[in-house]
C-alpha cells in the first residue's frame, strides 16, 4: 500500500497523526511498539494496555521512549489529558484504551478468546477501529463482530504481515489482473499435532516468546485459525477436513502440481498449506486464466504452462507492517481483510491425548487439544466444538486420541461473552 506513506507524511507535516493503542504487549506487541515508534511518521503509538503495565513501560523504554514521558493513567479522560501533554501512557484496564477520545485504533495482540471479544466490542461501542493480530478470535466470532463494526461505523480486521493478510494482499493483486485465484496457501516449516508446551519450550525461551503461542504454532492450531479466516474472507473453503497439508521439499512454483484444476472449480476454491516448502515461510496464491492470449503472457513471464499458476510471497514480516494496517483502516477505510458473509470454514477441537471425564480443557497450544479446519456446514451438522471456545469446557466422558470433540462430549462454562457471540453469528448467518 504505498499510498499510506505518502498520507502519513502529511499528518505528520500536519501535526495531526494517526493515535492508536495497543491491548497486549507480549512479544509480537514489543515489536509493535519499537517499530511505530521509531519507523513510522504520522503515527503515535499513544498507550499499551497489559495486564502487568510495567511491560508496556518496558517496551517504550527499549523502543528509547524517555521515562519521564511515561504516565499511568486509571480514566479514559486521564489518558486523554496525558496525550495531549505528549506522554505515552500505560494501564491495566483495556477499557481505558477503547473509550479514550484521543485514540483512533487498536490494535488486539493477545490471541486469547473470550478477553479480546470483551476488548473489541468494547472498542466498538466506543468507535474505534480494530486491528486484530488475533486470529483465534477472527476464526471463532468474526463475522458477528464484522457485523457489529458494520453497525457502529468502524472496521473490525485483521493486520498485515501476518500470514493471512500477506495472502489477502497477494489475493487482490492476483485477482487484480484477470487471474482467478483457487487456492490461497501457507508455507510452514514443521507440523505435528501433538507438540505440547513441554516439547516446546526450548524454542519458546529461545526466541522469548510465550510457549502456547509457540505450542500453537507447532501443532496446526495456529494455521488452522489462519486459514479459516482467510477462507471467510474470500469464500474458499477446505479440500478436506484438516487441509491437505501436503509435505513439499521443492520451490512453492512446482507445488501446482499437486492440485486438480477441476477439482479446486468445483470446489470454488479452497485454502490449504503445504510443509518444507521453498521460499518459506512465505504465502502463495495459484490461479487459472481461460483466456489463451493471456496464457501466452503468463508464459512469456515465466509462469509456466498453466492451467494453474503460481504466486508467492517470500517472506511474512509481521510487526512491521501493522502500522500499515491502522492507517488503511483510519486514513482509507480499507480493511485489510474481513469476512466476506457467513462463515465458511470453522476450527474444530481434536483430543491431542487421550483425555478422561471431568478433563478441563487447557488454552490453546496447550496438553490437551489441537484445532483443525473444517466446513462451517459439517461443524454445524456434527455439532463440532469450536477450538475457540473449548477453553474451560469439562469433559463428561472420556475421549480418545484424535477424537473429534463434539458439544455433546463438554459442558459450556455459564456466562461467556463468546457463546453469546457464537449464538448471535448462527442466527444472524441462518
């Protein structure tokens, strides 16, 4: 989006810059902060809401914020005022963030559930836009939450960098130029089900990261969110339940041989990822083109023979481009991805071990469970538990390894906010 750089240059000559917040600041929230901070013109990075505040403090400090600019503040009008003095502010109370006037955007970090549908309906009552880097949620409630954003004026979407907005942005150019896209896919270097927060802890410290999220990574989870709502967004849906997922040691330009052209119309596209691929961990886009004359173009620019062809984005960049993400959403009214209507693809809740009765399902990336994709019809018909709200539910009977976990398998915890939710979606989508 080059257009942003050239409008964030005029707030910033304007003095009137693009102020959001930020609801979370674990790793991805740390890389945030430093890059609005010191990479970004036109924008401020006005306050952190975590729930120890002291690591937002931290991450203005290692971002070069000076400590006497750095204010707590208990009262939306408190962060306000404190703004208006040129200070950064932290806090505790996401609420404080959602209902300042001086804030146009958040940005929700977390990955957790049921806090970021409190955060962002929050946010929306309040007018704010929302820029989820929180695909658990996006895959769980979001297209109700659309719905509600529609309603209230604002953008409710996900972020660039992540893998699922690199795949929209590749999405739009492809569809851009006349090809039709068929498969929209995700390169990832290991996946194994059963990875739990043990194995993975090594690689969590390493990096400094929190070891469910990594745990999540490992284990499909992740990805299966990731590929649901870029299904959602483009109305794709899965070849099969979990994706085919296949191993692929090669360039991602050889892996259209692995699809069935007719298969992919018939299907009227689908997501997927492959593993072990090259340029990894990139995305890519294959698409059809019935024109002959334009297939002789596409070959003369060495993309090969057809019928399906391949495009691809090398790298993901993350933190980097969620600044990009809030100015589409407050200078350009452009989210950079949204549910396109009802949920196409779910993430459904499979037993990683086996579990006996009385279990309380553990956090995503965690001992218990791992998500996969499947249709938003067949999640219905079998009455699939959504991974996105399988935390804290209680097994009644024991359950096998790999079984697919059903609402008939759980009890509910009482007083959710994201049942609420889940309930509104498939009366609004009926």
């Amino acid at each position: 989006m080059m257009i942003v750089d050239r409008l964030l240059e005029e707030r910033q000559a304007e003095g009137k810059p693009v102020r959001f917040a930020l609801i979370g600041c674990g790793f991805m929230g740390q890389g945030v902060v430093n890059q609005t901070i010191n990479s970004t013109p036109g924008m401020e990075l006005v306050a952190i809401a975590n729930r120890t505040p002291e690591r937002g403090r931290d991450a203005y400090l290692e971002a070069g914020v000076d400590a006497d600019k750095i204010v707590s503040a208990d009262k939306p009008g408190d962060l306000d005022a404190a703004v208006a003095n040129g200070k950064y502010v932290i806090t505790d109370d996401p609420s404080v963030v959602c209902q300042a006037e001086s804030v146009d955007a958040i940005v929700e970090v977390t990955g957790a559930v049921e806090f970021g549908a409190h955060v962002t309906m929050d946010a929306i009552e309040h007018g704010k836009h929302v820029v989820l880097m929180n695909a658990e949620l996006d895959g769980t409630a979001g297209p109700i939450l659309k719905t509600y954003g529609d309603r209230a004026g604002v953008l409710v979407t996900a972020c660039d960098g992540d893998q699922p907005g690199v795949q929209m942005n590749l999405y739009r150019f492809v569809k851009g130029i006349g090809v039709t896209p068929l498969l929209c896919g995700n390169i990832k270097g290991l996946q194994d089900r059963y990875r739990n927060p043990t194995t993975q802890e090594g690689f969590a410290e390493q990096w400094g990261q929190n070891v469910h999220m990594v745990t999540s990574f490992a284990d499909g989870t992740k990805i299966s969110f990731e590929q649901a709502i870029v299904a959602n967004a483009t109305g794709m849906t899965v070849a099969k339940r979990g994706m085919y997922g296949y191993d692929w040691d090669g360039h991602i330009d050889k892996a259209v041989e692995l699809y069935d052209v007719d298969e992919l119309k018939e299907l009227g596209g689908i997501v997927d990822y492959v593993v072990k691929a090259q340029p990894g961990p990139g995305v890519y886009v294959f698409g059809t083109h019935d024109d002959p004359k334009q297939q002789h173009y596409l070959k003369l620019y060495k993309l090969g023979d057809g019928p399906l062809y391949s495009f691809y984005t090398p790298y993901h960049l993350c933190h980097f481009e969620v600044p990009t993400s809030v100015a589409r959403a407050v200078l350009l009214n452009d989210p950079v991805m949204q549910p396109a209507g009802a949920p196409q693809v779910e993430v459904i809740t499979r037993a990683k071990t086996d579990l006996k009765a009385g279990t309380v399902i553990d956090e995503l990336g965690g001992y218990h469970s791992y998500g996969e994709c499947e249709t938003a019809s067949a999640t219905t018909a079998e009455k699939l538990l959504p991974i996105g709200v399988a935390e804290g539910c209680v097994l009644k009977h024991d359950v096998a390894q790999d079984h697919c976990i059903t609402y008939d398998d759980v009890d509910v915890p009482s007083g959710r906010l994201i049942d609420q939710l889940r309930t509104e979606q498939a009366q609004h989508f009926a």
